[in-house]
C-alpha cells in the first residue's frame, strides 16, 4: 500500500462511517445519532480537559 492509496482510504472514512450510520438507522436518525455523539464525546473529552487545566 503506497501512500496515495493511504490517503486515498484515509479522505474517504468519514463517508464510510456516515454511510454505516445510514445504514443502521436510517437516513435522518443515524445522521443525527452520529451528530450527538460526536457532540458528546467533544464535550466529554472537553470538560476532562477543563478539569485537569483547572485544578493542576
């Protein structure tokens, strides 16, 4: 594997992720799962940073 098709496979994950999203709960409903948890994980990733920062 050079690295155009590295890239190649890495430019094309999130549509891999959304398409299986799609697939497993519908068009708008997987959109919107995936939506939230992405919002969610940012935020929980966000506020363990917030904690660190602010009590080190």
């Amino acid at each position: 594997m050079d690295l155009q098709e590295l890239l190649e496979s890495l430019i094309s994950l999130p549509s891999i992720v959304i398409a299986y999203y799609d697939d497993l709960y519908g068009y708008p409903w997987g959109r919107m799962r995936l939506t939230g948890s992405l919002c969610l994980g940012f935020a929980f990733w966000l506020a363990i940073l917030s904690l660190l920062f602010n009590h080190a």
